[in-house]
C-alpha cells in the first residue's frame, strides 16, 4: 500500500509539473498580451519630486514665471584717488647754478601762481645778462654814428643776446628791459610758479648746486583729481567711457560725489585678474584730497534680459540648479547656466525658457525632500529594513 500511494503521488506531481511549464510556455510565446499589461509597459514615470498641496503649504513653495526682464546693473568696487597726471609739473632750469634762497621749502604746502619758490645764483645767466647789457650799450653807441654796418651788426648781436636770456627761461621779461635799459646786473634770479597748487616733492635745499635738467621741484594742482577704480574682468564689457560713476567717502557720509568715466585701462593685473577705470572729480571746492578711498558704483543702463529670481536658485557645488514645476504637484530639478547676479535676479544664459513655472520660494526646502526620500529609498533594501 505504501509503495502504491509512493507512486501515485508521483504521478500528480509529473502532471503538476507539466501543467506549469505548459502555462509559462505559452505565456513565454504569447505575442499579443493583453490590454492591461499592455497599459502597464507604456505608462509614463514621472520624473523630479513629487509635493502634495498640503506639504506646499506647510513648505510655503511658490511658483513664478521665468520671463524678460528689464535689470538695473550696479557693480560696486573700491577706488583711490590721486592727482590728475596732466596737473603735475616738474620744476628744472635750463642752466646750472646754485640755490640762494628756499621759498617753497615744505612739501604739502600750498603754491599760488605768481608766488616765489626759490632764488638761485648762476654763472651761465650772470655771463649772459652781462652780455645782453654791454651788447645793448654797443649798438645804442652805433646808432649816434651813423655807420649803417656798424648799427645793424651791433643791432643783430644785441638781438641774439636777448633772445639768448629768453630762451633760458624763468627771466622774467620786466628784468630783461631793465638790463637793456642799463640797470644793474644783479647776481642773484627769483624763479616764479606759473601755476597753483601743491608742493608734492622737494628736491633742493638751501645752498645746494643744482645742474641743467635736473628735477627741483614737484607741485600737482588739486582743482581735478583722478580715481582709479578696480574692475574684475567680468565687468568689463558693462563698463565704458562716460559710464556714470557715484562715489561716497567715508569722510562725507551720505554724501555722493558723482562722475564719469574718462578711460578704461587696456590690460589686466596678471594675479588678481582686474584692470581699472579712471574717474575724474571736478574739486574745485577742495574738498577731496589724494589718498582718499571710496566706495564705488558703476550705474549701467538697464537691460531687457531673461531673467530669474535669486531666491528660485540653489547652488550646489559650482552649478546653479532650478526647479521646474511640471504640473499635478511635480518638480523637477534642472541645472542652468546664469551670468552675474543683478539685485534680486540672475540673467539666463542657458536651461530655461520664457514661459516656464519655477519654484520662487521653497527651493531648498524641495531639495532637502528630494535628498530625503531618496535616503530612504536606498535604505530600504538593506538588512534589518
């Protein structure tokens, strides 16, 4: 009995056996499924996250339109200014000599067209005023003779002797018709500033030979000066000639000093990457002064732009990411490229379109969900889940 129920127990499970594989055969061969599976393969699988109403409440997430804008750009800096190059002159001679006597003999203080700086004696001058006055007595003494030749000889010395003491320069033209007309020759020549403005550099003292060319003297006016303003190489194509510039000091606070422009300089400091623009002040009033740093704007002209929101962006790592909102309470998360950030929006250089819906607020929050979920997703196939 035993060894019969052995057998057909057997028997049932062969049959069993072969039913199965008759059913996944011809599952296996069965070229048309039907229609419920077919709607399970083609069914689409959303992408990005998914957030229910209640939690975009909870989240506080809004959306807004990416769309054209018109952006004020405003590039902030720092500048320092200095004296305006063309106000600065250097005082030389054309002869040598020695100084006499210091006038301007400290430096900062203030010079005024007209004002003595210095006295020197020369050799060279004294010769060529002492030439100039004999030369001059000859050809006074020429004209009571009559004697053609003789006057227009004495005549063309004398001239080149005057023109001698003119081209030597700093003689003024009241000492040389006071030698002409027979004054004194005095040794010693008080040279005059033709300019005002500030003594920047003393060169000389009191006493010291000095020889022809030599650099004496330093004096810059004041009425104009010069800012030079840093400008990362970013910024340059937005920053031009007569681009409006304003500028407050820490010494004037809530005071805005405004200018323009002058010029932009055509290379770059090799390490920090930045070049400079040049800003003139008009400073008649003198209320500036060189070494005076301040905090600079470049007003730029608005522009129409595609723009997005700041706060619509999360920067992970280098790459900007936005979330496009895709409807039925998905988004998905997209990586742009922006340009530079202007007040509350980045211009789109590339990843979005005029039109698209993007998360305005909330997009952090989105993101920590998404990395969330994804956590626990991971974790669900592991041991102990």
């Amino acid at each position: 009995m035993k060894k019969m129920g052995y057998m057909a127990g057997l028997v049932i499970a062969l049959i069993a056996g072969i039913a199965a594989s008759a059913v996944y055969f011809s599952n296996f061969y069965y070229k048309k499924p039907p229609k419920k599976i077919i709607k399970k393969m083609v069914m689409p699988v959303k992408k990005g996250v998914f957030v229910s109403s209640r939690q975009r409440q909870l989240y506080g997430i809004t959306v807004g339109t990416v769309k054209y804008r018109k952006i004020s750009r405003i590039i902030k800096s720092i500048g320092e200014l200095t004296v305006a190059e063309p106000l600065i002159k250097k005082i030389s001679l054309r002869y040598s000599g020695y100084i006499t006597k210091l006038y301007a003999n400290k430096t900062g203080m203030k010079i005024f067209a007209g004002e003595k700086l210095f006295k020197i004696y020369s050799p060279s001058i004294f010769n060529a005023e002492k030439n100039l006055f004999l030369a001059y007595k000859n050809y006074k003494n020429a004209k009571k003779t009559n004697y053609k030749f003789n006057i227009s000889e004495s005549k063309r010395y004398y001239r080149a002797a005057e023109k001698r003491l003119e081209l030597y320069g700093g003689i003024s033209s009241s000492r040389i018709n006071a030698i002409r007309n027979g004054s004194y020759v005095k040794s010693d020549i008080a040279i005059y500033s033709d300019m005002s403005g500030i003594l920047l550099k003393k060169y000389v003292y009191s006493g010291q030979h000095f020889t022809r060319g030599q650099t004496l003297f330093k004096i810059a006016g004041l009425n104009k000066l010069w800012m030079n303003a840093w400008i990362y190489q970013n910024d340059l194509k937005f920053v031009h000639k007569n681009s409006a510039v304003s500028v407050e000091f820490s010494a004037y606070p809530g005071r805005i000093f405004n200018g323009r422009v002058s010029f932009v300089y055509p290379y770059l400091k090799s390490r920090a990457r930045i070049t400079e623009a040049r800003i003139v002040f008009n400073n008649s009033k003198g209320l500036l002064q060189p070494g005076m740093f301040g905090n600079v704007k470049f007003v730029i002209k608005p522009q129409r732009q595609l723009s997005v929101k700041a706060s619509s962006v999360l920067w992970t790592g280098t790459k900007p990411l936005v979330f496009i909102y895709g409807g039925k309470g998905y988004f998905v998360p997209e990586h742009v490229v922006l340009g530079k950030r202007w007040g509350n929006y980045y211009p789109v250089i590339s990843g979005l379109r005029a039109g698209e819906k993007v998360v305005t607020s909330g997009t952090f929050l989105i993101s920590s969900d998404a990395n969330l979920k994804q956590s626990v997703n991971s974790m669900a196939g592991m041991p102990g889940m």
